[in-house]
C-alpha cells in the first residue's frame, strides 16, 4: 500500500492489531522502518491515566520518516502453528508493507 503524508507527518507511532488466534500462541512481531528495525516503545505516563482505547495494551513503535523521499514500513508477525495443526513449516510468516512519501 502507498499512501502520501504533509511533511509534519515525520513521525508516526505504528501499533500493530494482531488478530486473537495469532496472539494466543507464541508469536515475535518485526516492524522496520527504511531498513532499520525497531524496539517498543515503553509505556509513558500519559498513556497510563488516559482511558483504556485497546491501545495500551499493544505494542507501539516510533518511526521517524525522511521528509521528500518514500519511506517503507515493513510490519512482520511470525508465529508457532498450533499443535494441533499438522504442517511441514514449524512457524507462519505474515508481512505487511507501507510506503509513505511526505512532501
């Protein structure tokens, strides 16, 4: 998906929403933004006194976008298959990708 921002879009906060059946098993969620792989952030003390939206929960990362060129978000989910499940692969791969160009 390609998608234009304002420049004052240069930072965005990625959250996110696996579905139920993916969380409820081991699973490692990637998000890398223009080659460089992200860390959660840590919960801040805003976020802890706001009301709960769902997203407090979730995992939060803070891309820093380049103003004027096409940057590339990069979202992975790997997780075990259920046991009850019989496969060749031991994990599923998802990847999402999002190109955001802010002029």
């Amino acid at each position: 998906m390609t998608i234009t921002l304002p420049a004052t879009h240069h930072s965005l906060h990625v959250i996110p929403t696996l579905p139920a059946h993916v969380i409820s098993r081991p699973y490692r969620l990637i998000v890398v933004v223009n080659g460089q792989k992200l860390s959660p952030m840590a919960p801040t003390p805003s976020h802890a006194g706001s009301p709960d939206d769902g997203t407090t929960k979730k995992p939060r990362f803070e891309a820093r976008l380049k103003i004027g060129e096409v940057n590339q978000i990069d979202v992975e989910v790997l997780a075990a298959v259920r046991a009850e499940e019989e496969k060749k692969e031991k994990v599923e791969w998802e990847k999402c990708t999002l190109f955001v160009y802010l002029r």
